[in-house]
C-alpha cells in the first residue's frame, strides 16, 4: 500500500520463510486492517466536524442531492388552497352553517301531534257502582301557533344561515390575509438572512484589511479586535433571524393545519394592487363582515313580528275516541267520537307578550349598534392602511433608488481610504453598519408594504388575488 508514493510499511521478509514468519506476516494483516480502519473513522470525524454533513433547516435552500432535498415546497397560493381545506376553525364555521340550515327546515313545520290517553270520570272510591261511569279516552292532538308566525320563524331562520354563510366568507378572507402574513414573515426572514450573509463578507474584508495593515505595523490592534467584534455581532443576528425564521414556519403550519415542515418558493409574493379610497368606501357595505351583521339584523326584526304574533291566541285541534264501560258490557254502546277545539289565551292578555316583544327589540338594538360598531372600525382601517400604503411607496423609492446606491459607494470609498491610511477603522465600520441598515430598513419597508396590500385586499371583501401567487 502506498500513500504519496512511500510505502506505509517497508518490512523485508526473509527468503526463508518459516512457520514464525507466516505468524508475523498475519499479525501484520491484522494490524495494517486496524490502522486502515482508524484512519478511515478519523476523516469521517473530521468532515463531520468540519459541517459536511451538516443539514440544513427547513426554511433554507439545501443544494441539491442534499439529505433534505426531499422536502416539498409550496407557492404561496398553494398553501391558501390546503388552510381554505384543512383549518379547523373553517370547518367549525362550516358546521355552524349545516346547523343553521337544518333549524330553518325544522321551525318552518307542524309540531308533531300528540297522542292523548286518559281516563274520565275515574272514581274516588272503589265501590263497583261508581265505576261504571269510568270512560277510556284515546285521541291526537294538534296544535297550531298564531297565523303567519310559523312562516316568520321561518324566514327568521333563513336569514340566520345566510348570516352563517357571509361569516364563513369572511372567516376564509380572514384566513388568508393571516397566511400572507405569515408568508411575508417567512421570506422576511430569508431575505434578512441573505443580506447579513452578504454584510459578513463586507466585514471579513474589513477584518483582512485590518490584518494586513496590522501586520505591516501601520494599523493598530485596536482595528482588528473590531473588526473581529463586529463579524461576532453579525453571526449572533444571524441565530435570532433563524429563530424568527422557525417561529413563522410554524405560525404557517398551524394556520394550513400541517404537520410536516416545507419550504416557501424564493420568489417574492405578488399581491393585487389595492382600490382607491373612494371606491373601498363606496363598496364597504358588500364587505363580508358587514353582509353578515345585515343578516342577523333582518333575521332579529323577523323574531320580532314573530313575538308580536304572540298576542294572537294559539289554536289546537283534539280528536278523541272513547269508551264508555256501562252496567252490562255486552249491552252497552262503548264508541264515542269527539273533536276538541282549544284557544290557549293567556292569564295575564298583554303583560308578557309586551315584555316578550320589547326583549326582541332590545335584541335588535343591540345587534344593529354592533353592526354600526363594526363598519366605523373598516372605514378607520381602510383610511389607516391607505395612508400607510402610500407613505411605504414614498419610503421604498427614497430607500432603493437613493440611499442604498449611496452607502455602497460610501463603503467603497472608506475601505479604499483606510487601505491607504488616510481613515480609520472606526469610520469604515461605521460607513459598513449604514449599509446593513439601510438594506434592513428596506426589506422591512418592502415587506410592510406586501402586508399592507394584503390587509386592503381583506377589506375590500375579496377572497384571493385574481392571479395566481408564488
């Protein structure tokens, strides 16, 4: 075996070869075996070490072949599509709706009929004289409530699962503007990976040019303990964006309703660009949320005609079938048909009803200022998040066209002065820091502007974007 062109072990065997030497040329195998075996476990060691088997989290971007290469990754508009499926809160919604529609089936008919067993003129005493007035009742009883009250009730029910359905749309849009936000989190928190990935080399090239000038006695130790310092700094920003980075693919994953990790596709979300302020205004009353609150209006003001029905007295139809033991079974006519018109009218005619009616309408009240509540609260959003949008706009073109062009050039012109010794360290760290931060600032003003796009597409009632998003 040779290794750099020496033989790992040069042993002369003799020409006389004997049970001893064959002895010591299988300890020698044995032995070659072991130290093959050692050194192979001590380079896997190494490379372990050294982060060739390193795997890479969930939000990254493995290069390919890698251990993690396996692990799905999702659109943003495929990840709407799976929470619009699986999110449990949808399907409670879902339920309610079901709910609503089988009561509005149920109140709109008959209560069932009664049936009626009983005995009249039962006697006090046992004595057999008395018994023979002993009459056996069985019938069906009917009852119907006041006129048109069942087909209030009715409409009053349908009226509820329309509410039902307008909630559950609502409750879809507020889905998936909570998706995109956790989506804009999550390549937020890439995006701001990849900048401080790109700032560590901006000062690994400060830290060498600091050795250099150090190692040539012109700068001082001083400069490179700060360069140092500052590389420390970037790599600690680094493990709390990854952290953030988890916490958001788990926010994800728990609004999809999934439980196994993906990663999100690299290019940045396109949002539909929001409506004017007018027309958002105009269109506020088609909000879901508003629909909805109109809904449960019209339904309470039903119950309300329904309780004044209440005054009307109810009506139930009985009819009977008797038999009536005489003296002498055999003699006796026992068939007797009776009907039983009932009007249930109540003790105390207008005191209850009149309370019953002002509970409806104390109801209704309250219902109709909660609705009220409600659409001051999407006007002050919707002049909110206008506002913001445009000062954004302002603040992403003043950030991407001025000032990060400007504090790169400000970086090359400070690294080229210090290597001639003409500033110093402190000036370039600092010259360094304005372009990290102004990067930051705007991926942050970027990301805030998609958030913003996202919240006045939920506001103007609209479920998802017309096209499909990354």
């Amino acid at each position: 075996m040779l290794f750099n062109g020496v033989p790992l072990f040069d042993r002369r065997v003799s020409r006389n070869f004997c049970t001893v030497c064959k002895t010591q040329n299988n300890q020698e195998k044995t032995y070659r075996r072991f130290l093959f075996a050692s050194i192979f476990t001590g380079i896997l060691l190494s490379w372990a070490l050294s982060g060739i088997f390193w795997l890479f989290p969930v939000w990254a971007s493995p290069p390919s072949g890698s251990i993690n290469s396996n692990i799905p990754t999702l659109t943003l508009d495929q990840a709407i599509r799976m929470a619009l499926v699986h999110n449990p809160g949808l399907a409670e919604e879902q339920a309610r709706v079901a709910l609503d529609q089988a009561r509005s089936i149920e109140v709109g008919e008959l209560q069932d009929p009664m049936l009626v067993v009983g005995e009249q003129y039962f006697p006090i005493s046992f004595n057999m004289g008395a018994s023979v007035l002993t009459m056996t009742t069985v019938g069906v009883r009917q009852g119907f409530p006041s006129w048109g009250k069942r087909t209030l009730l009715r409409k009053s029910a349908v009226t509820e699962e329309k509410a039902a359905r307008w909630n559950l749309y609502d409750k879809k849009a507020l889905l998936v503007r909570n998706i995109r936000f956790a989506w804009v989190d999550l390549y937020q928190g890439r995006q701001t990976e990849e900048i401080l990935q790109s700032t560590v080399f901006l000062w690994e090239k400060a830290f060498r040019a600091a050795l250099v000038r150090y190692r040539q006695g012109i700068g001082g130790e001083s400069d490179v303990l700060l360069a140092q310092y500052q590389k420390d700094v970037i790599q600690d920003a680094l493990e709390r964006v990854r952290i953030r980075e988890v916490k958001s693919l788990y926010r994800l994953m728990e609004l999809m309703h999934v439980n196994r990790p993906f990663r999100i596709s690299s290019g940045e979300p396109h949002f539909p660009d929001p409506l004017p302020e007018s027309v958002l205004l105009e269109r506020i009353d088609n909000h879901p949320a508003l629909e909805s609150r109109n809904s449960k209006d019209n339904a309470q003001k039903l119950l309300v005609q329904s309780a004044e029905k209440d005054k009307i007295p109810a009506v139930s139809v009985e009819g009977d079938y008797s038999y009536f033991m005489g003296p002498n079974l055999i003699t006796s006519t026992p068939n007797l048909f009776s009907v039983l018109l009932t009007f249930n009218l109540p003790v105390r005619p207008g005191e209850r009803q009149d309370q019953r009616v002002a509970e409806e309408e104390h109801k209704l009240e309250s219902l109709e200022a909660e609705r009220e509540t409600k659409r001051q609260r999407l006007i002050e959003e919707i002049r909110d998040s206008e506002g913001t949008y445009h000062h954004l706009l302002r603040r992403k073109v003043t950030l991407e066209h001025i000032l990060i062009p400007e504090a790169k050039r400000n970086v090359s012109a400070a690294l080229a002065a210090y290597a001639t010794g003409t500033l110093e360290m402190g000036r370039v760290l600092s010259a360094m820091e304005n372009v990290e931060d102004v990067k930051l600032r705007a991926l942050s003003v970027r990301m805030d502007l998609l958030k913003t796009r996202a919240e006045l597409s939920y506001l103007s009632g609209n479920l998802q974007g017309d096209s499909n998003e990354p």
